[in-house]
C-alpha cells in the first residue's frame, strides 16, 4: 500500500465531461458512502473524498474500480475486508498515525453495515483518531421508504441465519419489536425465510421483498407474509440483492377510534406536526397520514 495518493498529484474527478479539482484532506478516517446499483447516486462530497483521500481503502478493488473509472478518479484503491483485516488494518491506522487522510468504501451502499469496516472505525476511535461519515446510499433506507410499511421506527436486523432453527430463534426474539425490521436476505434463501417468517411472526404480518435496488430491474413486490411466502416458494430462480422488511406487530398500531382519541388529546397540548409526530410513535401509522387526520379533524370542528 502506497501511503500517498497515486494519481500523480493530480486530485481530481470528471462530472460531466468537466474536470473538478479536489481538496486534499484533513486527516482522518473517512466513511464514503457509494451506490448500492445507479452509478448515478453518488455524492459530491463522496467523489472529492475519493479523490482526494491519500488513501482509498475498499472491499474488492475490482467493484471500486468501476465506479472510480465512471468518475475519472484515479487513485489506487487498497484492498480491506474480512480475510485481510488482520494484516491490512494495522496498515491503515499506521497511514492515520503518519497524519494521512483515509477513505473507506464497501462494495456498494453505507460502510460498517454488515461489513467488516465496523472493526476499523472502532480501532481508529480508540486510537483517538477523526472518524468522518459521508453519507449517500443505503439498501436499508432505500427499501424502507419505498415499501409503503411504517417507517416512524424501525430495526435494522442485517442477516438471519441460514440454518432454519437459527433463523427462526432470532425471528422469535425480534416478535415483539414495535418497529418495522428489515433484513438482508440472499436470493436463495428468501422463499425459506420468508415461510419461517409467516410461522414465527404470523402470516397476515404486512411484508415487503425488495429485489435489485436503484438498477434495471428493480422491483417492490409487498403483501403479507404468507401472500409472499406462496409466491416466492413457486418462483425457482430469484435473483438479485435482496432487503426484506417486516411490519410492526398489529398491537403496535391503533385502531380507528383510538388514533381519533390520541390525535384529540396531543393537539390540545402542542403543535399540529408535534402532535402527529407524537402520535405516529404511539400508534405506530405513518406521520404524514396523521398530520392529515389532525386537518381533517380541526376542519370538521371549525
């Protein structure tokens, strides 16, 4: 590993058939965020750090080169995962301690979630060393704000297991979590899952498969758990990345005349978008419904 930028000197990216010069950084350990599919959904904070970094460290330098190519970065990436950690890590906080900027990126989404950066960061913390986030895509945001389940609180859950005891013990645990969970899953074991899922958390559980974030074939298939199950058991090849997510238990969410009570008694005693904030945590339905529900009922009493 060259401890220095290996573009020559030249600290730049292409955007648009432009050449952007890039900062050279402080040092630190930075987190750059990169797509989780559209090359497109990538950040100008995140192409100048990469570009600018002294040291570019990621998951597999094949996958990273593509993406630097598309922007014209021509610094060297240094690979850092789960079989070299033990040898490259040490490398890593030697390039902090010799005060040069780091950037770490995983093969597609948020570093440190379900990958092996988490034990970086933490060894840089403890080190005393500045930890950076720069935020961009991520699986699990992406697949929560398009599955139409409630989102006001959530659980972020990563893989089950594959042995079926395994992930139907850690189903069981997560029963009574009052938050939507969602969950990495690979494209063979979702009908699995999916149909342990229906058995332990009850197969009229509101339920999302979401399949190839942000590329060509992206796709949001949602029903109930047991609709789900049925449909992926018949289906005999699945591909694709895969985030699963499950809906709150239904005790978790009011039922009609209990949310007309709870929005009644807030908004005597705060704000209207205070109140509905409030009131999605309690009930555990969308905020923006009952910001809606509160109008209608200030029109009603008007």
């Amino acid at each position: 590993m060259s401890d220095e930028n290996t573009s020559g000197g030249a600290r730049s990216f292409r955007l648009h058939n432009t050449t952007v010069p890039a900062r050279p950084l402080e040092p630190a350990l930075y987190l750059v965020a990169t797509p989780i599919g559209n090359l497109g959904d990538i950040t100008l904070r995140a192409l100048e750090t990469l570009a600018g970094a002294d040291v570019l460290a990621c998951e597999d330098t094949r996958v990273t080169r593509v993406l630097l190519d598309r922007y014209g970065i021509q610094n060297r990436p240094f690979a850092y995962h789960e079989h070299n950690a033990d040898e490259a890590g040490p490398r890593l906080l030697q390039a902090l301690e010799a005060g040069r900027s780091v950037a770490l990126v995983s093969d597609a989404g948020t570093p440190l979630v379900s990958d092996p950066g988490y034990r970086l960061a933490q060894q840089a913390i403890e080190a005393g060393y500045r930890v950076v986030p720069i935020p961009g895509a991520s699986a699990p945001l992406a697949a929560l704000v398009g599955s139409g389940l409630p989102n006001d609180a959530f659980f972020f859950a990563g893989f089950l297991p594959a042995k079926d005891k395994g992930r139907r013990d850690r189903l069981a645990e997560l029963a009574a979590v009052p938050a939507t969970l969602i969950f990495f899953e690979s494209p063979h074991r979702i009908a699995a899952t999916l149909a342990a899922a229906a058995d332990v958390l009850g197969g009229e559980r509101k339920a999302a498969v979401c399949r190839e974030l942000t590329k060509t074939f992206e796709e949001f298939r949602r029903g109930t758990l047991t609709e789900l199950a049925v449909f992926y058991e018949a289906v005999e090849h699945v591909k694709g990345e895969i985030v699963l997510l499950v809906g709150p238990p239904a005790e978790t969410i009011a039922a009609e005349a209990d949310v007309e009570a709870i929005l009644s008694e807030l908004v005597r005693t705060m704000p209207a978008a205070k109140a509905a904030g409030e009131a999605a945590r309690l009930t555990g339905l969308p905020r923006k419904d009952l910001y809606q529900r509160l109008l209608d009922l200030k029109e009603r009493h008007d």
